[in-house]
C-alpha cells in the first residue's frame, strides 16, 4: 500500500487499519463468489481469473512495475 500512495494513489482504510481493510476486501471478494475461503486459505473460484485480473490490471498503472499482471500470476483456480 505504501508503493501506491507513493505512486499517488488514493487509499481508502476503514477504521484506518490496514489488516481490518485486508479483512473487508477478502470479505468482498468472498461475497462476491470471486474467491473462497478454506479454512484461511483464500483460493480463486473456477472461472474468476479474468475478473480478478482485469481489477488487478485497473490499478497496475499505480505500481512501481508497469504492465499487466501476467496470465499465471494470480495462481489461477484453486485445486479440486
């Protein structure tokens, strides 16, 4: 979160705590069928990379390196 707010990005805590905005976003993400949460683990629902690229990709501009996140490095779906 530092890099993006060096970069200029706006950052939005709630309750100004980095691990309760962690919690929230997985949270969202798990609401949202886009991940799953296996006892702690959060693992990529079948078919969601996309998605969660295309959101990784919305920010990319932001991060030290540019570029799109890469296919592969969202660690794709999770095992059966």
């Amino acid at each position: 979160m530092q890099a993006l707010r060096e970069a200029g990005a706006h950052i939005y805590l709630p309750r100004a705590d980095q691990d309760y905005s962690v919690s929230v976003g997985l949270r969202m993400l798990t609401l949202r069928h886009l991940v799953e949460d296996r006892e702690g683990l959060f693992f990529v629902r079948p078919g969601e990379v996309p998605l969660l690229r295309y959101y990784a990709n919305s920010i990319a501009h932001l991060l030290p390196v540019p570029g799109p996140v890469p296919a592969g490095s969202l660690g794709g779906e999770h095992p059966p």
